[in-house]
C-alpha cells in the first residue's frame, strides 16, 4: 500500500518534508486536545482538574456575583473567567499553529498531485483530508478567538447546558424574569444583566468579525483562483483550480451568513439572550 509520503517522491517531492508535516500535525492535534488545560492553569499557578469540577466553581461563584447586585465581577468569578481566556488562548495558538502546518502539507500534496505521473489517487485523497483538515482547524481558530474574546460569555452554556439545581436553579429563573421584564416597556435592567447583556452582544460582534474577515479571504482566494482557472486549457490543474475556486465562493457565502447573523444579534442582544436562558440557543 502506497502512502502520501511514498507517492510524493514520484512528483519530486520530499516524502521526508511531507512526512514531517504529518508528525507535526497529529502532535499538534494531540495537544489542542490535551495542552490548553495545562497552559491554563500554569500561566497563573491554579485551574480545575476537569470540565465537571470548572463548572462547579462557575456555578458557585455565579450565584455569588449575582446576589451581589454588583457589576464587577467578585475574585472567584473573575478567576474561573480569567481561566477560560487563557484557556481558549493557548486553544487559537495551538489551531493556528496546526492551520499552518495543513495549509503547507497541503499545498505539498497538491502540487505532487499535479506533477505525479502515477499514484494520483493516493495524493489526491491525502490531498482531500488535509484541505478538510485545515478547514475545519481554521473554524477552531475563529471560535477560540471568539472564546478569548468574550470569555464570561462562552462560559454562560455551561450553566445552562444540563439541569441546573438548588440556588443556581433559582438564579437563572430570577435571570429569565428580570431579563423578560427589561425587554417589555419601561423595563430596567440590573447592573450585573446589562454585563451579562454586554458581554453576550460582544460575543456575537467577535464573530460577526471574524466571518467577516474570513469571507473578505475567501472572496479574494476565488477571485484569483477563477482567474487562473480561465487561463488553463484543460488538464487536472484545471479541475483542482476549479474545485478550489468553488469551495472558495460556498465558503464565503457561509461566513457572510454567520456574520450577518451574529451582527443582527449583537444589535439587538436580550431578545437572543433570553431565548438561550430558555434553551433555545
């Protein structure tokens, strides 16, 4: 059975170098996976043991801050948030890192690809998987970006993502009431729901930021990738010009999409806010 390394050597391509890249991404992969949590906790000397027990100490420290009635956060809240930014940091370098190393082993395997004069289908299939690889490292980047951004709202799914009991129960209805009751007529919010209300808008402009530079991108990709596409004749440069050029042009119609749609909600946040607390988001 021949390997991408192997049929790259027929195209004139180092198998070494792609074989390199190929280490380096699965330890990346490894370590996106395993390292955050570590990085974390020993940039500030402290963290949690796992998602269970992070969770715990944001629902402790979240009832804490809300019955306080203040709008700056009390220093268990502000630990378990300063956690989380650092957290999806070492998260978007780790991807980003990783997006690097496809988009270059990539590019190594397609040029193989049109050079190779047998084997095409082993390059052309390790060609596929790392594109799809890189794609969807490049959506990681966007969302730990997005998390690192706005850290306190990425942590409020983890209050409401399983049945909340006791004293976190009675905050979060306390949440939905006084948040229904600041979207009606003459309704004012608290000082803690308008950071709540904040925070949450500010996660959603993040992204409307980052789609929105990813389509600027992917509108650039295809416009140069259709030019070169018209100036060849015919041949598998052709079909890997055109099938790149295509994605390109669906890829920046999704993140126009999820831009528009992040930047509807960022302007008009509590509608969308109130929707999550009921479990709708």
């Amino acid at each position: 059975m021949s390997s991408p390394a192997s049929a790259s050597r027929s195209a004139g391509i180092s198998g070494r170098t792609v074989a390199v890249l190929v280490a380096a991404a699965v330890g990346l992969g490894a370590a996106f996976v395993v390292a955050p949590r570590t990085l974390a906790a020993g940039w500030a000397g402290g963290g949690f043991a796992d998602e269970r027990e992070l969770g715990d100490a944001l629902g402790e420290a979240f009832v804490g801050y809300w019955a306080s009635g203040a709008k700056d956060f009390p220093p268990g809240l502000q630990g378990v948030v300063d956690y989380w930014f650092r957290y999806h940091v070492a998260k978007a370098v780790i991807a980003a890192i990783l997006l690097i190393v496809l988009v270059a082993l990539g590019v190594l395997l397609w040029r193989a690809f049109l050079e190779a004069g047998g084997r095409r289908g082993v390059l052309g299939a390790g060609g596929v998987l790392v594109t799809m690889c890189a794609l969807f490292s490049l959506m990681l980047v966007m969302a730990n970006v997005q998390g690192a951004i706005a850290p306190f709202a990425s942590l409020l799914p983890m209050l409401t993502g399983g049945a909340a009991e006791g004293e976190l129960a009675d905050t979060l209805d306390e949440i939905r009431q006084r948040l229904a009751e600041s979207l009606g007529a003459g309704g004012q919010a608290t000082p803690a729901l308008e950071l709540i209300i904040g925070d949450f808008a500010r996660y959603h402009v993040a992204m409307a930021v980052i789609a929105g530079v990813s389509a600027v991108v992917f509108v650039g990709m295809s416009a140069v990738l259709w030019k070169r596409f018209a100036g060849k004749e015919s041949g598998r440069a052709r079909w890997v010009l055109g099938s790149f050029g295509g994605l390109s042009v669906v890829l920046s119609l999704a993140w126009i999409v999820v831009a528009v749609a992040n930047t509807s909600t960022a302007a008009d946040p509590g509608p969308a806010l109130l929707a999550f607390f009921d479990g709708g988001w």
